[in-house]
C-alpha cells in the first residue's frame, strides 16, 4: 500500500493522537503531525509527565527531554534538561531543521530555543512546588526520620562517593503513576515514517539526569525502509538496551512487530526482571504491536486511514 497513513502513540492520549492526526488530514506531512501531536501532549501536561509542572527535580525545577526522528533520511533533532522553555518538541524540530547538530542539552539548549523565537517562563507550577515540598519534606529532612526506619529507596542528595551506604543506586524514581511519556509514530500520506517522544523524566531526579527519552535509538528509532519503534519506562535502565533501534532491527531482519516488541522489552526483562516500561512498534505494512512488562497492562492509542476515531489497545504485560 503505498499511501496507508497512521499515527501511534504510547499510553492512552487519544487528544494528542487526533491533534497530529487532524495534521496530516489537512496536508501536513510527518513533522508537522509528530509536532502538533507531541506539543498538545506538552501543552495538556499529560499524567502529569509530560511538559511543564511534572517530574519536579530534587531542586522543585521541571526539565524536558524530547526527541524528533525522521526515518526517511536518518536526521534527528534532541533536548535534553532543557531548561524553561515549554516547547520541547518545537525546540527539538528546530534542531533537526535548523542546525547540523543532533542534540542540545541543558542551558545552551533553552539559549537556542530563544534564539529560535521561544519563550522563556518557569516551568514550576503550584502542583509542581507542593509535589517536590512534601518529598523534601519527608525525604530530606533527618527529623522527620528520627523515630522511622529510614527507607533507603526515597534517600535524597547530597551524595557521597560510593561506600557500603550509598542508597544512589536505589532511589525510587517510577511507579505505575510515573512513566507516561509520549511517544509517537507517524506514517504520513506520502508513506514516510518518523518518531519521537517528550517528556518531564523522572521524579525527583538528580539535577542533570536525562533519561531514554531523547536518546535515538532508546526512546525513540525509525527507518523508512523497515518501520519504527518507541519506549516507555524507567529510563535509566531502559537506555541501556536501546530498545526501540533492537525492535527496528529485529523488524529489518524479518520479525513481525509483535516479536520484534517482546525481543526488546525480554531484553530488558532478563536482566532486570522488574523494570517498567513497554516499547510500542510498527513496520512498513502497518502492522502494530506493543510489549510490556513490570505493569498490569500497557495502553496505547492508533488511529488510521478508515477510521473515525482513535482507539485505545491493551496490552496485558
Ligand atoms: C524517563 N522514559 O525519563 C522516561 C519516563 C517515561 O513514561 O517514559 N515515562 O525515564
């Protein structure tokens, strides 16, 4: 089929799905949808854990990560930490668009996005401020742990060089209520494919830590030649094993999408049998399928040509 457009995200966003969507409707091609799409997601702060006033760093600032990948010539554009700016997905583009780079990170990203016209405002919100008050307050406080048990997975810094105490490695930074980033897959008119994720990380977080999100390969990978691949999870593990380019490439090497998603995700699972997250694939006939693991089940959102409204999957992990 040489025109079978389609638009894939994780999680149950049908809004963002329909916003990119109603973008190739009107013409646009897989950019533009995959940046309207991702935006709404950033602009509705969906769960919580993606755009601005969600995941609050140890410091109470949000940061973004996010991530455009364009399967048709291999080109990318990446944030990440990047700092009161609202816009990541729109800042990610520019960097695909506008610069020979792939990646910016931190301040000298936000400087490029207001070179690039964005605007720079607090990405704190009052919801933001009291969720990182009470972890604060619980977490970093020694009176509060006077009289309890200290529980060595809700530590905070200052860290220390690695001894028998660290708790660095520890830390509890998912749970089923935190790990909902978009990420998204567009297969436009023109049967070209991209994909690409946004997202506030994770809570409570170093200052300084990026996650998988913005990561190719990790978050997110395309090729036009084979079809595309997202993720979504605890990041710090997950990009070890850069499961969206494994799931492209066991597609490439003839797995349907359904395998080529479990082969990702039991990659992960075999190593750290209770990680959470699952990876979401398609290939070039428009065939789709998602795993995951460490949750009851996984949501994910379709819409394609033919159909009137996005649907909502479950996937049981
Ligand atoms: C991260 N992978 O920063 C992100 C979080 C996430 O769905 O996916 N949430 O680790």
């Amino acid at each position: 089929d040489s025109s079978n457009p389609i638009v894939l995200t994780t999680w149950a966003f049908p809004e963002a799905t329909s916003v990119a969507w109603n973008e190739l409707l009107k013409g646009g091609n897989r950019i533009d949808a995959l940046e309207a799409g991702c935006s709404k997601c950033e602009e509705l702060q969906c769960d919580g854990t993606v755009g601005y006033g969600g995941s609050p760093d140890e410091n109470g600032e949000t940061t973004l990560d996010a991530l455009f990948f364009d399967g048709v010539n291999m080109n990318m554009g990446a944030v990440g930490g990047l700092r009161r700016v609202k816009n990541a997905m729109s800042v990610a583009r520019r960097v695909l668009e506008n610069t020979e780079h792939s990646f910016l990170i931190g301040d000298l990203a936000t400087r490029f996005a207001k070179q690039m016209g964005f605007k720079e405002e607090a990405l704190s919100t009052n919801n933001s401020i009291s969720m990182w008050r009470e972890w604060k307050n619980n977490n970093c406080n020694p009176n509060f742990w006077k009289n309890v048990k200290p529980d060595p997975l809700r530590s905070c810094g200052p860290y220390q060089p690695i001894s028998e105490n660290s708790v660095y490695f520890n830390r509890k930074l998912f749970d089923s209520h935190n790990h909902d980033t978009i990420g998204m897959i567009v297969v436009d008119g023109y049967n070209k494919i991209a994909a690409g994720t946004s997202t506030n990380g994770a809570n409570h977080k170093i200052p300084g830590r990026v996650g998988d999100s913005p990561i190719p390969g990790a978050g997110a990978y395309a090729d036009n030649d084979v079809g595309a691949a997202v993720a979504t999870g605890n990041g710090d593990v997950m990009m070890r094993f850069l499961p969206s380019f494994l799931a492209v490439e066991e597609m490439r090497r003839g797995s349907t999408p359904l395998e080529a998603s479990r082969i990702a995700v039991k990659r992960i699972s075999d190593k750290y049998p209770n990680f959470a997250g699952a990876v979401l694939a398609v290939n070039r006939n428009g065939e789709y399928a998602a795993a995951c693991n460490g949750m009851n089940e996984f949501p994910y959102s379709v819409i394609r040509q033919g159909w009137d409204q996005v649907i909502v999957n479950l996937v049981k992990c």
